[in-house]
C-alpha cells in the first residue's frame, strides 16, 4: 500500500503502535508472561518470593481481559487469563516450599528423562490415530489396542524368550483388533465411537481373561526379555543430557524418529496424499478410482499396530510384567491428542509433550506430599480438557471423519 | 395397527436377544479354546445370579442361597437401570455419553459427605437430601461436558472420559490416607467415614445384614417410567429427540441447540448421580478410594443403553442381564470347581465388548436371520440420484438411534 | 454419420433401485466430435444413467459398448481407462487440497529413481502439466489455489481439465450450467466447442431447453427412466422438447390477478450479516415486502440469499440493521420472536432444514406450535390434538404416501415439500417467506407450491419469494429485487426481461449504479 497518502507524524505513530500492537500479539505476549511467571520459581531461577510471579500473572491476566472483549479472539483471551491467574497459586505454593524440594522436583534433566516415558505410549497411540482419522475413520479403540499392545508384548517375550519377538506378537495382536474395529466400522458401518467402545472394553476383557487363563492368579513372572534402552556412549557421562537422554528406551527414539516419517508420508507421497483425500471427500476419492475402503482398512490396521507399540512400551519397556488395564485411558488421552494436535504428527507430538511432561511432574509432586500427588494425577487430564475446550480454535477434521462410505 | 405394533416390538426384542445369544456363544469359544468348560462354566455362573431361584425345580442349590443372589443381582442392577438411562437420554439427543462414571463418582463422594455430616437432621429428610445433593451434583458434573459441546465444541467423548479421570483422581485424593474425606476410624485405609444405620434405605427383600434387596430398586424402575415419559410425552423430550436427529431443523424451528445439549447432559448427569446415592445409601454406606478405581457400573451403562436400544423396557431388561453377570461372575459367588473365580469377571468384559461390537451394527443378527427382506429393509428408498443414496437415513438400523457420525474426533 | 462406429453406446440400459425402476432399457450413442444431449426433468434418470456409465452404479441389466466392444464398467477406476472423463453436477473435489492435487489425484506423477518406489510425489511435474493442458485448452485456472478459495466457474474448469488429464475421449458433464453466471456459461460453450473440434464426444445433461439448442447436435429425451426418443437439433423447438419432457403442453404459467398491496408487513433496513467463514455476506440490503404482494428476490447463488432469509428468519443474527414485521422489531431475537411476530419459512433444503426425517408427519407438522396450547400445556405434550392437527393438514394439502404417524422420510420429495408448505401457511402467518420452495420438485408440484403462494398473497399474506430461477420469478414475482454481493441493486417490474434481470444478477446494474 505505498500509494496509501502520507499521513502526519502523529497518525503514522498510532497506525505504527495499533500494528505492532494487534490484539492477537497482546494476548500472545499476555501468554508468554503468564508462562514466564509459572517458571520463576522453579530452577534454575528458583525465585523465593512469590511477588515476581504474582505480578506476571495479573498482567497476563489483564492482558487477556483486555483480548478476551476482542470477539475474535475470545479463546486466546480465555487463555491467557487462565495462564496468568494459575500462575498466582502456583507461585505461592512453590515459595513456600523448600527450595530443596522445589529442585528435587524440577530437577530438569530427571524431568525430561520421565517425561519422555509418560510421553512415549501416548506418542505412539496419538500417532495411530492422525492415521487412521486421516483415513476418515475414527478410532475411539485406541486404548484398548494399545493394551492388546501390553498383554501380547510380554507374554510373546515370555514364550519365545526374545524381546523383539514379543515386540512383533504385541503389534500383530494390536493390528488383529483393529481389522475388527476396521470390519464393523468400514464394512459394516457401524458407529465408529460405538465399535470403538465396544474395541475396547472387548481388549480389557481378552487381556484379564488370558493373564489368569496362562499366568494364573500371581500375574506375569516379570522375569521376561524386555526391550532394551539405548546407552548413548558420550552422552551417557554428560551431566545434563546424560540424565535426560543417556539411557532412553530404543521405542521411545523410534516414536519420536516416527514422527517425520509418518508426516512426510502424509504429504509428500502419493499413498499419504490418496490416505487424506479418503478421509477428506471418499466420494470424490472414489470418482477418480481410488479404493476407499481398502484405503481405509489400512489406515485403521496399522492405527492398531502403532497403538499396540504404545502397549509394548508401557509394558515390555519397563520390568516385562501386565497388569489389568493397565493403560490407565492413555489411548484416550492419545485421542485427545490427535484432536489437539490438529490431526497433524508434529501436533500430536507437541500434544502428547503437553501430556506426558505434566504427567511426570505430577509424580513427581509426591516429594512434597504423597496426598497431593494424587490431586496432580488429574492434571494430565484437567489439561486434556481444556486443551480440547479452548486451544483447538478453527481446527478442522477431516472432512469425513467417521463418517461410514456407503459405496452404492 | 396391532399387528404391526406387535411386529414392532418384535422385532426390536429379537435382534438384542440374537445379539445376547452371540456375544455368549463367542465367549463360550473363548473358553473352550483355552481349556475351559463353557458349559459348567456358564453354569456356574447362572447359578451365582441367583436366578436359579425362579427354577427352583431345575436346580438342587440351596434355596436362601440362591434368594441372596437374586437379591444381588437386583442390588446390582437397580443402579445399571440409572447409568444405562444416563447413557440412553444422551444418545437421544444425538450425544455420547461416556462420563456416567464420573458422575457417579462425583455423586457418590457428595452423597457419602452429606450422609454423614448434619448427624442431627431427621433420617428421611436426610437421606432424601444427600442423594438429592449427589444427583444435583452429578448433573453439573455432566453439564460441563454438555457445556463444552455447546460454547466450544468440544467433542463430548473426549470431555467425558477426562472428566471421569478428574472425578476418580480427585475422589481417590479425598479418601486417601491424609485426603480432607479420609474417615475419623479409617486408620490408614483409604475410606470415607459411614453412614449410620438409621439413614440406610429399607431392605424389603432379605437379610438387612447381607445386602437385601432395598427399595432403590424402586427408584430405579420409577426413574425409567419418567424417562419413557419426558421422551415421549413431554415437550422437553420432543425438543431432545429433533435436535438428535436434525440439529438444523431443530434450530431453524426455534430450538436452542446449545441449550438441549446442556439440559440433557444435566438429566444424564441427575440420573448417574441417582445410581450413586442408591448404591451409597442401599448397601455400600461408605466409600473407598479402591471401590471408586474399580467401580464399572457407569461404563456398564453404555452396554446397557446400547443393548436397550435406548427404550426404557429395554434399558431395563439390559440392565438385569448385566446385573445377573455382574453378580454371577463375582468371586464369592462362584463354585471354583467350574470356573477360576479371577477369570469370571473377565469373562463379564468380554461379554459386555461383544454385545457393544454387535449391537453396534445390526446387520449381523439380520444376515443371520435373511430378515431385512421380510421386515421391508431391502435397499432404503429409492434413488435417482447419486445424493440421494447418500442422504438415506434408515434409523430402524442404528442402535444409537440418534447418533450422528459426526467429524472430528 | 450414422454409418461410424460410435465412440459409445449404452444399449437397453436397466437400473432398479428396489421396487423403484430409475432407468428403463434406454438407449443412448455418442460419435466422436458430436454434443449429445440428454434432456429431462429432475429425477427422469439422467443422472442415474450416467453413474451407470461412469461406474458409480451397476446396472441391473443392458450394456456398455465403447468403441463398439462391449465393456464392464464396475468402478471409476474402469470409466477413467476406458477414456470416460465426468464433469459432476456437484462438484467431486477434496476442498482442502489445491488444484494441482485434485486434478492428479489417482494418478500422480512420481519421482523418479528410489523416489518411484516410495511413491515419492513429483509435485513439480504435476504443476507443469496442470498448466500445459490449462493453457492448451485456454481453460484458466490457479493451479496452486485451494479448491474451496477459487469460483465455481474455476472449479468447473477445474472438473474438465482433470477429465482431459486423464485423456478422455469421451466427456459427460452433468447440469453444468446450474451453477454458472451468464458470462461463465458463454465461456463453457466457447470451451466445449474447442473441444468437440479437438475430436471429444461430449454427454450434455441438463433440464434447460434453451441451452440444449444452442449446444447440442442431437437431443435424447428422458422422461421417468424411459427414454423419449433422439432428435437432431434441427427442427427441434422449445414446445416440440417440452412436450417430450413433461409428457402435454407445459402450463408455465399458474393464473393470477393483479396485486393490490397493503400495508407494509416487512421492511428491512441498512442489513449486515456474516456468513459461517465470518465474512459479510449481507452488506447493508435493505426491501420492503406490503401485504398481499410476491416481492422475489432473484440472485445468482451465493451472493447472500441464504444469510439474508436466516436473518429475517431469526436462525442468524444479524452483525447490524432493522428487520421489523409489521412494526414488531426481531433483528437478532431468534427464531421463536420472528415467528411470534408472524413470520413464516419454507426453508431452502427440506431434508437439512425444514424437516426432522426421522419424525412422524404429526409430530413434523408441530415443529412451529408444539409448545403453544392445544399441542401442549405446562410442559407435556397433548399427542390427540397434535394428531388431530396432522390428520387435518394431511387432508387438507393432499399430502400422499403416508398418514399422520409414518416417518416423514417415507415420502417423495414433492409430498415432503407440501408438508412443509402445509406447516408454514397453517400457522397463518403474516409474511411467507419461501426460499427456492420447488427445487428438485416435479411439474406437478411445482404448480402446487406455485399456486399456493399465489393464494396466501390474495390472502393479503406478503410473501417473500427468494428464488435462483429466472421462470419462477417471472411466474410469480409482483415486483422483482435483484441480490448482488449482499445488497439490493435492483427492483423490476415482473415483466422484466431475462437480459435486463441477468445483467443486474451478475453485477452489470451495480456497476452502472
């Protein structure tokens, strides 16, 4: 616009001021206080007076007030009051705990090192479902294959002695479950949230039903071949990132290494740009000859094999044993990731962070008192909430996302 | 008009029964393959529901056993009518309600807290309150799913399943050793205090002392009648089932959209609430962080609505199979001899997967059958357009009547 | 002519849909370099008949020859290779995608070397011959825009160079000009004659008579899945075609008197509203609708016909302006204050918006009044008196194929129409607003809707009629309001003649204001 006619100094400073300062950068500023406020007493600042922080956080949280009367950018807004005022709390607790407690804590290095293990499963499972939702099928049977993930993993490393055996039996079975979630869904049109379900409840059953039937009352023996972690030879004997990635689980670099590979699928080769246009328009898909359904038995199968990978890590991963559902609802939260995550494998990726660091942190919080650590279980989920409430703004799903193609 | 009535009924009888039938008959397969007796097992099982007792000529069991059973199956099934309501009254209204546990939970932690404070309050009045208190509680909790959906878009699957986590962790937190509800004489267990024996509900079948059968019951089939009632019969239900079925003419004829979802949610949220005072008050008198972990009776709820077919009789009905299964699998009703009782109650999930997997389609049960010729569902309406095929929408066909794929999750 | 092999041919062509018979041993040939025309009403099959041909549908009996081989066309997939290209009257695109990759899709150029076994995609090629056939064919379009970001006129050509990507001999386009302004139309048939002398064989399907003149070598007439016979353009008029469509001479017109207006019931003032994308689609319309006159809002789809009836309708409020219905103000009240206040809405799309499919006829016909007495007090329902409504009205308006407690989905789309028009006129409102009240109507209905209308304006009812068709304009308008880009640009008597009303639909009269 240089033709626009020149203005006075005066106006020309407004116009400048009203451009630098646009709505959306006050509310991202407004965050980015509020987070700043959040961290200042925690290492290495480890500031001991809440003051900094109370300060921060009212003015994120005016700055949000502010955003919040935009009509256009109301979640912002919503946002960044909520970031500024949960700082105020926040700060106080962290003050008036020991400053030893507070670095035991967020000892960092250790932080990343478990938030890496809580963010694995829910990585693999979130990957899953970018896939199979791309594909326009959703998979609301994530946990549950995840757990099929769990059982098989350990019993296979059990009977043949072999972790990657057990590895392979874990995904096979996971992908097995989701061929039944892939007839009813795609063949049979089903609901997809209800087959899901129904996926679930079916893997909580088949798993307990067979670590009684073959292991008896006293559980897995917890003596099986687990899936080792990579020692990284310099790293390991580094301070800081010798902790935090010396000794990381060879699934968890794979999850992480999947993440480009799986975008790059997507939309740059022709298989991932056909999976998305199924998932987008299969009508249209299918006007141009594309298989729609074989596309989408796919997409679902190996959904269920990245999910159980999720299972075999939570399981095999650690000391080899099951429990009884043991997921915990990870495979939701994994759902709740792909929402959030914008149906993208990077998102996801940022997603499951979010999830599984908050995770960690929540353990973590026993140090200051076991009861509390309980309350911070919920945090994970409390965040899910609102993550899929309010940060989502104009996500859009593929277009036909669980909705069944009815060929004729 | 009879007859096709009759049909009606009928047919929407058959196909859960067929579906029932299978989902056994699959799990019995189950446990042939890995070397158990599905027969005597299955026995085994139908005598700890304590149905033998209406065949008293079938079976040589013992007869005040088999009335204990039974009762417990009642017990057990009474609140599965609630949550399986809550679950049903959502899928009208074309939403999924997947969090009738946490409103449970909420409902029976506010339910479990008023029961054993005010300790001077007149019983009747008291107990009314506390399960009033926990259904009221129990309706927010819900609200907030159907809130999100409504101001957000929030899909309320995902709201729901967070929110059962957050009410289970926090009520776990509560009870715990150290959590502010931890009972005076709880020493170390993760449990609430009790609730005295004036305020328990009146047992009117059995032995007070062994869990008989209390007048939630009641509550439970009195709730049902309601529910047939607001959905067919009252404006409020009219309004739930347009906007399930078509948002846009819903909107478009002055309905507020937003608005249903919330209000229906509340009523999902009232009704779960219910199942937890009747369980608090009629037989558990307390509340533990262990029971709340383990508790499935919400989750039960969506098998129960799905093998209801959303109908109040047939929420029932799924109700007392789930129940039997529930009490007939438990351990301490089960002869180890024909089954391992740790393996029963897993058997009960397989079931319950299987009946959701096959109610989720019917066409299973009508392919067996070479029904859909004979009851008129050939191919749905004709179409002269490749639209039109498209737009067909045959609700006879879907369980979740309402149920509206919808993107994005 | 008749002595080459044709390109195509479908022979005795048979397609049941259950009971329901779409097409009826038809018959149909194309030569290479010809325009075959396919001609009916909506719902005589012509549709059908090409899903058939383009492997949408199987047919349940007859044969596909091309080139004079008999073929098995099961899918798209054995169309495409048998050189079957098809321009789709709804258009078959991934919206989120660019040009570029809708028109490749299904057969993508890869790279070359390891890239070829990935299935590496070759972007850069895709894009060169996107625009090679573009600029061979003076088709223009942008080939790295997002399909839901250009016109449909782009999108249409969008559709054909994917056809012609894929080499097709043989190209159907379904109802192609329904959607295209006047000028857009001009350049379709530029581009199809460039076609047909490039060799193509082209399927014309349309219900229009004059386009079908001006573009076709030969005409097939199609009427309830049975095809009427073929005749070459020459000779061929508008009456001898619309007597083989319909059957008798078409009455195109229903009877009615001259208006005699009253008071104003509606005036809308200085109107702004956004459309779902959050851009103004209504900028500042402002009309007047007096008792006992038809005002028709005529407009080319799309320039904020839809969002101006949600907000006089209460379905979408308003950003700014007035809307009062006879000195009631309901801007941005909702639905219930508008139709207290005695407004009216046959809606656009029957099955979305005026209808709960899935609901009986009684409880259908409730949807305005269920919460007024007699329908229902304090809350529950009065189900005899909402019977006795629907036995009423069912009577009343003629409505056939089902009685008060069959589903509504269990109707033809006429008779799910008249249930809507009987709800809308029973409520006795003051301002009736119809927003395309016939389409995708048969003849037989569209005189019922028609004439309907005509009786509530001589009822001193004002009726606001928001239409896409030119003919049902001048049928029923007693004035005409021309929408473009959100606003009024201008008002016409009802004898305006279509080049007057067509320059002031796309732009012309607003760009002369």
């Amino acid at each position: 616009m240089s033709i626009a006619a020149p203005l006075t100094p005066k106006q020309g400073e407004s116009e400048r001021l009203s451009t630098v300062l646009t709505t959306k950068r006050v509310g991202l500023g407004g965050a980015a206080l509020g987070l700043i406020a959040w961290i200042l007493p925690l290492p290495p600042v480890l500031a001991r007076s809440p003051w900094p922080s109370i300060a921060l956080g009212l003015l994120a949280a005016l700055a949000g007030a502010f955003v919040v009367l935009d009509p256009k950018h109301r979640r912002l807004g919503g946002v960044t009051i909520f970031f500024g005022l949960v700082a105020i709390p926040l700060a106080l607790a962290m003050t008036n705990q020991s400053a030893a407690n507070v670095s035991q804590v967020f000892t960092w290095s250790a932080v990343i090192a478990s938030g890496l293990t809580f963010t694995t499963p829910l990585l693999f499972g979130a990957l899953g479902g970018v896939i199979s939702e791309r594909s326009g099928v959703v998979n609301v049977g994530i946990d549950g294959m995840m757990l099929m993930g769990c059982y098989f993993s350990v019993w296979g490393a059990y009977a043949t002695g072999s972790w990657v055996l057990g590895m392979l039996i874990g995904m096979l079975s996971g992908g097995l479950l989701a061929l039944v979630h892939a007839y009813f869904s795609i063949h049979l049109r089903s609901n997809q949230v209800v087959s899901g379900m129904a996926i679930n409840f079916l893997a909580y059953g088949i798993t307990g039903y067979l670590l009684v039937a073959q292991f008896g009352n006293n559980g897995t023996p917890g003596t099986v071949p687990t899936v080792p972690n990579l020692v990284l030879p310099v790293i390991k004997n580094t301070a800081f990132f010798g902790v935090a990635f010396g000794r990381t689980n060879v699934l968890t670099w794979a999850a992480l290494l999947l993440v480009p590979v799986i975008w790059w699928f997507l939309f740059r080769t022709r298989a991932g740009l056909r999976l998305r246009a199924v998932g987008e328009h299969p009508m249209a898909a299918s006007t141009v000859g594309l298989r729609v359904l074989a596309t989408r038995y796919a997409a679902v199968t190996v959904s269920g094999v990245l999910a159980a990978l999720g299972g075999v890590y939570l399981a095999d991963g650690f000391d080899g044993s099951f429990n009884f559902q043991m997921t915990d609802g990870r495979g939701f939260i994994a759902l709740a990731a792909v929402i959030f995550g914008k149906w993208n494998p990077v998102g996801a990726l940022g997603a499951t962070i979010l999830f599984g660091f908050s995770s960690a942190l929540a353990y973590r919080m026993e140090t200051f008192s076991a009861t509390l650590g309980t309350l911070f279980q919920a945090l994970p989920y409390v965040l899910t909430l609102i993550a899929v409430a309010g940060l989502i703004g104009r996500s859009r799903p593929p277009a036909a996302d669980g909705v069944p193609y009815v060929k004729e | 008009m009879k007859s096709s009535a009759l049909k009606r009924a009928g047919r929407s009888a058959v196909i859960p029964l067929i579906t029932v039938l299978t989902a056994f008959v699959l799990a019995g397969l189950v446990m042939l393959v890995t070397g158990n007796d599905p027969l005597s097992s299955y026995g085994a099982i139908f005598d700890g529901t304590g149905l033998n007792w209406l065949f008293p000529w079938v079976s040589g069991h013992n007869r005040t056993i088999a009335a204990q059973d039974l009762q417990q199956t009642l017990v057990a099934a009474a609140p599965l009518v609630l949550t399986g309501l809550s679950v049903a009254f959502a899928f009208r209204v074309g939403l999924f309600n997947i969090g009738a546990q946490g409103q449970y939970t909420v409902a029976s932690v506010i339910a479990v807290w008023v029961g054993t404070v005010f300790t001077s309050m007149d019983p009747v009045i008291h107990i009314v309150l506390a399960i009033f208190l926990g259904a009221l509680v129990g309706a927010g909790w819900a609200a907030l799913a159907g809130w999100l959906k409504a101001a957000f878009g929030a899909h309320e699957v995902i709201s729901t399943i967070m929110l059962n986590w957050i009410a289970i962790w926090v009520a776990s937190y509560l009870f715990q050793e150290g959590g502010p509800l931890q009972g005076t004489q709880a020493l170390g267990n993760p449990v609430s205090n009790t609730i005295a024996g004036n305020l328990h509900l009146p047992v009117i079948w059995g032995n007070p002392e062994l869990q008989g059968l209390d007048v939630g019951v009641f509550l439970a089939l009195i709730v049902a009648v309601l529910y047939w009632a607001i959905i067919r019969r009252s404006t409020l239900g009219y309004e739930v089932r347009a906007v399930g079925h078509n948002p846009t003419a819903a909107t478009a004829s002055g309905m507020n959209v937003a608005r249903s979802y919330i209000v229906t949610m509340a009523i999902c949220g009232a009704f779960a609430g219910l199942a937890a005072g009747i369980d608090v008050f009629g037989w558990e008198f307390q509340v533990s962080s262990t029971t709340i972990s383990t508790s499935q009776v919400g989750f039960l709820g969506i098998a129960v609505a799905l093998l209801g077919r959303n109908t109040a009789i047939g929420t029932v009905a799924a109700a007392l199979l789930f129940g039997a299964l529930e009490t007939g699998t438990a351990a301490i009703n089960l002869n180890p001899s024909s089954i391992n009782p740790e393996l029963a109650p897993q058997l009960t999930l397989i079931i319950e997967g299987l009946v959701v997997l096959l109610v989720s389609t019917d066409l299973i049960a009508l392919r067996l059958l070479g029904l859909p010729r004979k009851l008129g569902w050939g191919k749905p309406q004709a179409a002269t357009a490749r639209g039109d095929a498209l737009a067909v929408d045959d609700p006879a066909r879907d369980p979740a009547e309402a149920l509206r794929p919808e993107p994005g999750l | 002519m008749t002595d080459q092999t044709p390109v195509l041919e479908l022979r005795a062509i048979t397609k049941r849909f259950g009971p329901v018979v779409a097409n009826d041993r038809v018959d149909f040939d194309l030569q290479a370099g010809e325009v075959h025309a396919l001609l009916g009403e909506n719902g005589a099959g012509k549709s059908t008949l090409m899903s058939v041909l383009y492997g949408l549908y199987s047919p349940t009996s007859g044969e596909i020859l091309v080139d004079g081989e008999p073929v098995r066309i099961g899918s798209p997939g054995d169309a495409i290779a048998h050189g079957i290209g098809m321009v789709h009257q709804h258009f078959m695109f991934i919206p989120v995608m660019t040009v570029t990759e809708n028109i490749v899709l299904g057969s993508e150029p890869v790279k070359r070397g390891s890239g070829a076994a990935l299935g590496v995609l070759d972007r850069r090629a895709s894009r060169r011959r996107v625009q090679e056939l573009s600029d061979r064919y003076g088709l223009a379009v942008d080939p790295d825009a997002r399909i839901e970001d250009v016109s449909v006129g782009m999108q249409q050509r969008v559709e054909i160079l994917r056809a012609l990507y894929r080499n097709a001999r043989i190209l159907v386009l379904d109802e192609p000009t329904a959607v295209l302004t006047a000028q857009e139309i001009t350049e379709l048939m530029a581009v199809l004659e460039r076609l047909k002398a490039d060799g193509t064989a082209i399927v014309f399907i349309s219900h229009k008579l004059g386009e079908v003149l001006e573009i076709a070598d030969r005409i097939t007439v199609l009427r309830r899945g049975r095809s009427m016979g073929t005749v070459p353009r020459a000779g061929a008029t508008e009456q001898s075609l619309a007597r083989m469509v319909v059957g008798r001479d078409v009455i195109f017109r229903v009877h009615k008197d001259a208006a005699q207006p009253g008071r104003t019931i509606l005036s809308v003032e200085d109107l702004h509203v956004r459309d779902d994308r959050d851009l103004e689609a209504v900028r500042g319309a402002s009309l007047t609708v007096r008792a006992g006159e038809i005002v028709a809002l005529a407009g080319v789809d799309g320039n904020g016909q839809s969002e101006l009836v949600q907000a006089i309708t209460g379905i979408r409020e308003p950003t700014a302006g007035r809307i009062a219905v006879d000195g009631t103000e309901i801007a941005g009240r909702g639905v219930r204050a508008a139709t207290a206040a005695g407004i009216a809405h046959i809606a656009e799309d029957r099955h979305r918006v005026g209808l709960v499919l899935p609901f009986t006829l009684a409880e259908n016909l409730a949807l305005r009044r269920y919460r007024q007495p007699p329908l229902s007090r304090h809350g529950w329902l009065n189900l005899k008196a909402i019977r006795e409504l629907a036995v009423r009205l069912v009577e009343a308006f003629d409505v056939r194929g089902g009685g008060p407690d069959s589903p509504a989905s269990a109707l033809s789309g006429g008779n799910q129409q008249k249930l809507c028009v009987a709800r809308e006129i029973d409520s006795d409102p003051k301002l009736l607003v119809a927003h395309q009240p016939t389409r995708g109507l048969d003849v037989g209905a569209i005189e019922f809707v028609h004439s309907s209308l005509i009786e509530q304006r001589d009822a001193g009812k004002a009726v606001l009629l928001v239409s896409l068709e030119s003919e049902e304009v001048s049928a029923l308008a007693d004035r005409v309001l021309v929408i473009y880009g959100g606003r009024i640009v201008a008002e016409f008597p009802p004898d305006v003649s279509d080049e007057e009303l067509g320059i002031a639909m796309t732009g012309g009269a607003a760009a002369a204001a």
